[in-house]
C-alpha cells in the first residue's frame, strides 16, 4: 500500500527528472542576478567574520556553482563561507553535492537540510538568502517567507529572488491546459506554477519594502516536442503543462502541441518559447 510519503518521493522522483531536462533546453541568463548582487554586496563581504548564503530549493545548484565563485571572489584570503542549504527533493539534493563536488569549490561549509523552508527554523543570520526560480513551489507563503528571510539577514544582508515575467508564456500555456481539461482541481494544484514577477510585485509593494528590480531575457528550446515518438520532446510536453500526459488521448496531445506552436518563435530553425525572467533585489530593512 502506498503512503504519502512513498507519494511525495515519486512526485520529487518525477519532478527532478523532467527539470534535468528542461535545464538541458533553457538558455539562462544567470549572470544578471550576479551583477545585482555584487553592487549590494562587494563593500561589506570581506568585512564579515564568516560570510553565510542560505539557499532556498536550489534545485541541483547550478547558480549556487556560480554564486559560490562569485562570494570567494570578493572575499579575504581565509575568511569562511558557510552555505545552508533547504532543499525537499532528495534527487536534486544529491544532484547538488554532486555539482558542488566536480565545481572545485574548494572549502566551503555547507548544512543540508531536507525539508521545505516553511519548515526550517534558524537562529542564525544570512549575508544572502535567496529563492532562485523556486518561490513558485510556495503558494500562499511569499509575503510570510519574504518577512522572515529579511529578519534573517545581517545587517548589510540582501534577499534575492528570481522568478519568470509575466511575459513567460509558459503561464499561459499551463491557463490554456487548465482551460481545456476543465479541471478545478488542476488550477489548485497547479497553481504554484502561477507566481510571477508583477504578482510578487504587487507583495512587495503592499509589504512596503524597498528593492531593485531588473528583468531579461530568457529561452526554452521546444524543438524536441515537434519530433515524433521522442521522449526527450514528451517530458518537456510535462513539464509545460506541469501534467501527466503519458494516458492523455492523441487528440488531447495534439491539440496541447498546436498551443506550443502558436507561441513558440522560430530562431535558427530551432523553436523557441519566451520565458523572461526577473530578479528582485532587497536589501535588510
């Protein structure tokens, strides 16, 4: 008999091998969350006794890689990075140490811990926290999670957190799904996918807070979806219409694919999907 933890470990199971997938797809812009970082944090790193990142649902760590390298960068010769990491899926956070492993990060402190951020609990205090295209997976909980990762920082700390535009068609591809199969329970339990930039905006400025904000451009290649019988093409098909579409009828299928098409762009005979991204930016306050 199957239990809901057994449930929830096949979901992270499914989940972490699609995103492999989609990440193999995604042209992404990550250096722009760099440059932002570096303007609030260059002056203050080296004066930290220990600089410390908490990381929120890195997925498998790829910005974390970047972020890593970045902080030493700008960091005295010796001084400690401590890295605290909160991450559910327990396939991304192997795929993490992994990342972390063959990126040569040298000595780096870093604390695992596999639960959600709803449920983590710390006393201690952050240079930087942030939610890097993950802050969709917490429906509901934005405004309380921005209040208590602010609380978190030190005083010269920032929270960052970057997510996709409401210009990324992906929302209204998984809209358009919502719309075709008619299922009120498919926009409850899909409707993680739906926080975007101006929505999270809309959080911040009702909180009050001052920030930063930039968006760019961003692009996923869908050609594989136009090949026939390829799976690579199937798990992005799933992961666009964050669904199951293994049992769906051909004619469900084609019809999800016509959708795909009408908002893909060609570029170099591939096909692409728009999928701008922005980084909010704020500061201890």
């Amino acid at each position: 008999m199957s239990t809901s933890s057994d449930t929830q470990k096949q979901m992270y199971e499914a989940y972490a091998s699609s995103y492999t997938i989609f990440l193999k797809n995604w042209q992404v812009n990550r250096q722009k969350a760099l440059e932002m970082l570096e303007k609030h944090l260059q002056s203050s790193l080296s004066k930290q006794t220990e600089v410390s990142v908490l990381s929120v649902g890195p997925g498998p760590g790829e910005f974390d890689k970047q972020l890593i390298h970045f902080l030493q960068q700008n960091m005295a010769e010796g001084q400690p990075l401590k890295y605290v990491v909160v991450e559910p899926n327990h396939i991304h956070r192997q795929i993490f140490e992994a990342t972390m492993q063959s990126a040569n990060v040298g000595k780096v402190h870093f604390e695992m811990h596999p639960m959600t951020i709803e449920d983590f609990q710390t006393n201690e205090k952050f240079d930087c926290i942030h939610y890097t295209h993950s802050i969709y997976h917490m429906p509901g909980q934005e405004r309380r999670l921005i209040l208590e990762s602010l609380d978190m920082l030190k005083d010269a700390g920032v929270l960052l957190i970057t997510l996709d535009t409401e210009e990324a068609v992906i929302f209204k591809l998984i809209t358009k799904y919502a719309e075709v199969v008619g299922n009120d329970q498919y926009w409850q339990e899909g409707s993680s996918q739906m926080m975007e930039s101006s929505k999270l905006r809309e959080i911040i400025d009702d909180i009050g807070l001052s920030y930063q904000f930039e968006s760019y451009p961003e692009y996923l290649d869908v050609s594989a979806c136009f090949e026939e019988n390829l799976e690579e093409g199937k798990v992005l098909m799933d992961f666009l219409f964050q669904a199951n579409l293994r049992d769906a009828s051909a004619e469900l299928n084609q019809q999800l694919l016509s959708l795909v098409e009408e908002v893909a762009i060609e570029q170099n005979d591939r096909k692409m999907l728009y999928l701008p991204a922005g980084t909010f930016i704020m500061p201890k306050q």
